[in-house]
C-alpha cells in the first residue's frame, strides 16, 4: 500500500511507494528522505535538496516517475504513455536473449504504428544509462505507478513486460488455482517479486472512468498475473467463453471504472519461449513476436482476431509448421536485423508448449470489439 507524507520543503502531500526510502517532490524538486515511514519525522522544511540527500555535489537527476509526460495539455482524445520493460538477466543463470529485443521492437510498434511519443514511454532495461530505468522491484513498482498518475478520461496507458514470470502460493483465497502469479525484476533473488496482486491495485484499480489500459505480458505462468476478472477461453476452432474469475472472497479485483485488458504469452501453468524459431532472425519471445507479425500482417482489427493469430502462430511452430518471420517489408522485420544478438534459447524437442490468453475487467464479444491503443 502506498502512504502519504508531505513534502519535506512545500508539505505538498506525496504518495510513498512501498519500501522507499525517499521520494522527489513533482512542485519543487526537493527530495524528501524516510528513515523509516511509519514513523520518521520529515526533515526540516527549509532543507535543500542537496541537504536532504546528505550530499554535497550538485542535485541528483530529476526522476522520470515523478511528472506525467512533458508537452501540452491533453487532446480532446487523451493522451498516450507506456511502460516497456525488457530483462535479459545477463551472467547469470536465469540469462534470456530476447528480451530486451522485445522492448525495442514494442517500443518501434508504438512510436510508428499507434502514435506514442517517444517522451511518454518509459524504456526499462539493463542497457539504460540512467539508474532510474534499470529493471529492478523498486523502479518497477515507481514505473507502474507513474504510468496511472495523473491518468484522465481518454488516456491510453501500456504496459509491456518480457522476462521471467513465476508463481507462489496464495492464502488470501483470492486465486481460483491457488497460486499467486508473479514477475520476476532484475533483482528478484533479493529484493523478491511482483506479485499480481500488488500489479493489480497498482495500475487496475485505481484506473477511473474513461482510461484505457492494455498489457501485454511475455512471461511464464502470466495467464493472469494481472488479477483481472475475467478470463477468455477460446477453443483451437476460435469460439470463446469468458470465465468468471472473480474471488470467492470478495475482493474487488477489477477497474474504478476504466477499461483493462491484457495480453499474455501462456496460462498459469505454462511457460514462455525465448526463441529464434519465429523471427528466423535472432531471439525474441514467442508471445511478443506473435503479437507484433499479427498487427503487421493486418489481424490486429479485434481481439478476437489478435488472439487466433497469436495461437495459429504458435502451434505452427509447436507442429513442426515452422512460424515464420513477419510479413515481408514489415518495419519490424528490419528492425530485428539490427537487433541480431547471435544466440537464442532452443525449443527442445517438443516444440512451442503455450498458449497465449487474454483477460479483461468485464466480458465483450470478443470478435466484434475493435482493438485499438
């Protein structure tokens, strides 16, 4: 849960994300330290900045968490921000060559395809330069809650992951299988994991009427690592059946009155590829990659129509088929030329075991509701 404290220098009221120890002010930039937020009182308020970090040299650089998007006010038709996050978890043993392929190709698809500013997309990856950006729990969680603030009736949001995903056992009976889904942020062995539920009273519940938020998620055990309340069965054949999974508990789990939908590469007991046996190019993962060829190849027109070909992808693979690389020409086919890192993860003898799924806050006919972010 996130808490409130003020402003160290102008006592504007700021909300503390769990386990941080300071926080920057969005009015006047000062940083405010928190020993411990229970009960630590706030440093004088005629403190620098400086002074409050207990450094000398010159201020540290502003956080991008802490201010929506620079530029005008929003249009009639809202604004765009997403959060990409790409983990390869290099030299060490959980290492994945693709990810980080998949955030630069998620980014491309939305600066050239759905108009996202380049200025509204937060990139989190082991090749950022700025300490805010590394992939860790704790710039996740400030990324996630950057992504929502300030969120106004016609805005669309996206959050995009690739990296490991896990699971553990739940005990609030909030789980129809028992199990917490969860993702994995660079520093997991650590500092832990995000478990869905933290995810969903980040950026789902707090969503008003109005906002749309998408996730597209290329993780083991996904299916629903959003906690949303319903899940979209669809048969091999293309026929669907939403299933209720609200909590037996109570406990609210979907929007404040937004929409939220979301991607993910397989169900709660799957895992996800990491593989070169789509793009015939060099590694991405499976789900990413499949989603990117349906929106290239003309099927992104419903998420009835995204879904089956995501699936029709991935089983051609899993067959023997052979899946392809997008179609040709395609943007993002030159783009994964540049990106070539030379390695990938093979498939084993099975092939492609996964089943991309979707989720959503309420139900829709999945065939007739336009896709579009």
């Amino acid at each position: 849960m996130y808490m409130l404290v003020n402003c160290s220098n102008c006592r504007t009221p700021l909300q503390l994300p769990p386990g941080a120890t300071s926080i920057r002010c969005v009015i006047c930039q000062a940083v405010t330290q928190i020993a411990d937020p229970r009960n630590a009182p706030p440093p004088p308020s005629s403190a620098s900045p400086s002074q409050l970090s207990g450094y000398n040299g010159p201020p540290p650089a502003p956080s991008p968490y802490n201010h929506a998007p620079p530029g005008p006010p929003p249009s009639p038709h809202g604004r765009k921000k997403a959060v990409i996050v790409g983990i390869s978890y290099k030299f060490s043993r959980h290492e994945l060559k693709g990810c980080i392929n998949d955030a630069k190709c998620m980014k491309y698809l939305l600066m050239n395809r759905f108009q996202f500013p380049e200025s509204s997309i937060l990139m989190l990856t082991e090749e950022e330069t700025d300490p805010y950006r590394i992939p860790t729990i704790q710039n996740m969680r400030m990324a996630l809650f950057w992504l929502v603030q300030g969120c106004q009736p016609g805005d669309s949001l996206l959050f995009h992951y690739s990296g490991h995903g896990s699971r553990q056992r739940n005990y609030n009976g909030d789980e129809v299988d028992g199990y917490d889904e969860t993702l994995c942020p660079l520093d997991f062995e650590t500092q832990g994991m995000l478990v869905d539920d933290e995810i969903n009273a980040t950026i789902v519940r707090p969503l008003p009427r109005g906002v749309k938020l998408h996730s597209i998620i290329d993780a083991c055990h996904s299916g629903t690592v959003l906690d949303l309340p319903f899940l979209c069965r669809m048969s091999r054949s293309g026929h669907y059946i939403w299933e209720d999974h609200r909590p037996r508990s109570g406990i609210w789990k979907g929007t404040n009155g937004g929409e939220a939908i979301s991607f993910s590469g397989c169900d709660d007991d799957q895992t996800s590829a990491d593989t070169a046996a789509l793009s015939k190019i060099t590694s991405t993962g499976a789900m990413t990659f499949c989603f990117i060829q349906a929106i290239e190849r003309g099927h992104g027109t419903t998420y009835g129509s995204i879904l089956t070909s995501m699936r029709s992808a991935i089983r051609s693979v899993g067959s023997g088929g052979g899946g392809g690389g997008i179609a040709g020409g395609g943007a993002v086919t030159s783009l994964l030329s540049m990106l070539m890192t030379g390695g990938n993860v093979g498939l084993g003898g099975g092939g492609l075991q996964q089943e991309p799924q979707l989720t959503a806050c309420e139900s829709f006919d999945a065939y007739s509701k336009p896709f579009s972010l």
